[in-house]
C-alpha cells in the first residue's frame, strides 16, 4: 500500500491516502472491487487548488499513466482527437499543433489533465465566446461503479450523465477517454492588444464595450491599492494571428510550440512573505510595465495564455501555509454587488497579487458547472487566522448577487452556502445516486460539501 500525503495547488487541507497508478482499463476496474466503505476518487496533475482530487483515508487513483493519444482527425470541417483520460492538455497542444489543430479552452495552466478538464469543465480567456470544455466534448467513456463502461455523448440516450460528468468532479464515474472537437489554426501564436485602465469603472466599462471584437480577454487587477485608483488594470485581449500578421522570421515555422521554463522554486520560502508591502511593490510594477496602449503585439503561447507555467511550482512562493484561490461569479446586473466584494478584499487587510477578471457567455447543460453569464474574479490570497470571516462576507455578497463559487478552486464553503450557489445540485444527485447508489466515487469535497 502506497500512502501519500496530498494536496491541492493551493497547499492547504493535506491529508494521507492511499495513491495508487492505473495504466489499464482493468487496473481501474480492479480497484473498484478493492474500494472500501471509504470509496476512491481519480487525481490527475493535482491542479484543483483544494480538495477535489483527495480521499482522506480511502483510495486515489493517479490517472496519468492513461496518456495515449489514440487518434487525430484532421479531415474535413470537424476535425477532433481522442485521447485516454490522462493526456495533458501540455501534450495535446504538442502533438496537434503540427496538424493544425488547436484546444479549444485553455485555463491559466497547461498542466491540467483532459479528465480533470472534464470534471471541473475548465473555462479560459474565451468563455465569453467559446464556452468551457464540457461544450467541446464530443464523447466520452466512463468507467461506473458496478465496473460498466459506458459511452456518452451530450445529446444521446445518458445525455443527463454526461452533463452531470462535466463539472462533477469526478463523482460519477471515472472518464477513462474522450473525443474533443478541436480548431483549427495556422499559426501558434496570438495578434493582441493591451490596455492600461485607470480604475474599476474603467476596466469593466472597456470590457463590456470592446470584449465581443476579441476571442481572447482577461485582465489583471490591481487589488492592493486602494482610492481613486482601486481595480486599475492591464487589460489583455487577443486573436489567432494570421499568417500575414506574423513578421518573416515567425512565418517559416508558424506552428512552432515555445515552451519555456527557468527552473522550480525550492521549498524554501517562509509563510508571510506575499504581506502587503511584497504586494504593493509587485502590483506597481505589474502596472507600471505594461504599455498603456499597445495594439497588434505578435506573442507566443506562453506568453499569451500561461506566463506562470515558465517557472515550475510557483504556489511555494506562499510557504507551507498555502493560499486560497478564491473564484467567484455574479450576474451582470449585479455589477453593484461585484464592486462591493472587490472594495471589501482591498479593505480586509488581506492582500492578493495575482488577481484576475473575465467576462462569462452563457452556460451549459451541466448542473454543476461553475460559468454563467456575468463577471468572474479570481483571487489569490495568503492563508490566516481571519482569512475565513473575509470569505464568508464575500459569501454572503456573491449569494445575494446570485452567484457562486468555482469547485476547482474551493477549499473551505461548507454544504449550506454550496447548495444555496447550485440551484441544480438535486439533479446532479439524482443521476449519482442512479449510476452510483453506494457513492463509491468520493473525494474529501464531496463530504465536505455533501454531495
């Protein structure tokens, strides 16, 4: 038995648990057999920032030995890959990209595997014109708990199982593969303009006027300064750029992949050192260093989409402690209630660098998935003794607005406040408790928040 101290990427919450490697179809079905009353949970790369991916005292199965690439399908107007659950989106990019094919939803990170982009329905720059990855699955396989394999496709006769797969965190079953429909693109790189705004009204006023002419968009928020200047911004938003746009020495490989990285951050760095002094000084010069307007720059992937992938491990910069990513959607009309919770977090004492805002489009038919239609803000913030009061305010605001929390990124909502967010979660426990009467899927979230 092979006992492991697990987390998320946020650091908190560690638990012990047996880890064990699945390479085949029959390797996953024989640990449903052994599963006791604990039950098991799939884990793949350990990107959810809290408790997804955990079983305190039972079984985890490590996924990402399920890695093959099973087919491209370049032909035609509908070009898709299928591959086995614990491909990572970083090795799909690689190996499509020469075809001409792009993902069709990235998060901030590559190193997400397609099972876990499934289960927590990623989203990425594009929601508001893509939607997040459930919308792109074709169909997928699913490995149930009586050890049935099952084929799913979103508009078929399981159509409720497969939208309740998407965004269930992996408490259906386990999604051992998947057909994605891809794009295509003649080029790896990105035509994008980018934006100084002086304050909160400025941000959210250019975004709501400008967002629909861009596929990409995303800004980054000052949270730390406070004043006249509260929620300035380095707004970035982005096209595929064309084989025209790219200067000659980019048009002779167009496709070409630059990855990146400048080492791993050692585990050495204290809790503390992410206070508002290191805060104030990284966000002037987060600011101060962006263009204030800046049209048609020709960047790479990494650049564009995953600038914190450059250095491995970047959450060890919070110290053992960890942090909370605290991600969190409002309806449009309920801009007034957003500027609240953004006025609070600067206010609070508690302090975040890494802040980001986007636009949602319209959701999906998962019950659980997190995007709707409206203003989604990610947070970053240093774990402490009163970190748990400011969350439940901002609680309180995001359920009074109608909004709700992002399951990949939660770490501490209790059940209550989880089932007053999801209007939908007793259609998601009627097909679990069809498929899975026993819940022999369960992770340390699920009892957390009594799915």
């Amino acid at each position: 038995m092979n006992q492991s101290t697990l987390y998320g990427w946020g650091r908190t919450r560690r638990t012990v648990a047996e880890l064990e490697p699945v390479r085949t179809v029959e390797e996953a079905r024989e640990a449903l057999r052994r599963a006791d009353g604990r039950g098991l949970i799939a884990r793949g790369l350990g990107r959810s920032y809290g408790d997804a991916a955990q079983n305190s005292g039972g079984l985890n199965l490590d996924l990402t030995q399920l890695d093959r690439i099973l087919a491209v399908d370049a032909e035609g107007d509908d070009p898709t890959v299928t591959v086995e659950a614990g491909v990572s989106l970083d090795t799909l990019m690689k190996a499509a990209l020469p075809f001409g094919l792009w993902v069709p939803v990235l998060p901030g990170t590559r190193q997400v595997t397609i099972g876990g982009a499934i289960g927590a329905d990623i989203h990425g720059k594009n929601h508001h014109t893509q939607g997040s990855f459930g919308n792109h699955v074709r169909s997928m396989d699913l490995l149930l708990a009586d050890g049935e394999i099952r084929t799913l496709t979103p508009h078929g006769e399981d159509a409720d199982l497969f939208w309740a797969t998407v965004g269930g965190m992996g408490l259906t079953g386990l999604v051992l593969r998947a057909t994605v429909a891809m794009q295509r693109t003649v080029s790896a790189y990105f035509s994008v303009d980018t934006d100084q705004t002086r304050d909160l009204d400025d941000l959210l006023e250019r975004m709501k006027t400008g967002d629909d002419g861009y596929t990409y968009s995303v800004a980054w928020f000052d949270a730390v300064t406070r004043g006249a200047s509260l929620g300035r911004a380095v707004l970035t938003r982005g096209n595929k750029a064309r084989l025209e746009e790219l200067p000659a020495t980019l048009r002779r490989d167009p496709l070409k992949f630059t990855a990146p990285q400048f080492g791993t951050i050692p585990a050495v760095f204290p809790n503390g050192l992410v206070n508002r002094l290191t805060a104030k000084a990284f966000s002037e010069l987060w600011y101060r260093k962006a263009p204030r307007h800046r049209v048609g720059e020709i960047q790479n992937i990494t650049q564009f989409f995953h600038p914190l992938d450059i250095v491995a491990e970047w959450n060890r910069v919070y110290g053992p402690g960890g942090f909370l990513q605290y991600q969190f959607v409002v309806p449009f009309e309920a801009e007034e209630a957003f500027r609240r919770a953004v006025v609070l977090i600067a206010e609070s004492g508690h302090v975040s660098c890494l802040n980001v805002l986007k636009r949602f489009g319209p959701g999906n038919d998962s019950p659980l998935s997190f995007p709707m239609p409206g203003w989604t803000l990610t947070v970053d913030i240093p774990i402490s003794d009163s970190l748990d009061r400011l969350c439940r305010q901002l609680d309180e605001i995001v359920l009074g607005a109608g909004g709700r929390l992002y399951l990949a990124k939660d770490s501490r909502m209790d059940a209550a406040t989880f089932a007053r967010m999801y209007p939908r979660l007793d259609e998601f426990r009627a097909v679990r408790d069809r498929v899975d009467p026993e819940h022999r899927f369960a992770s340390d979230l699920s009892r957390r928040l009594g799915l």
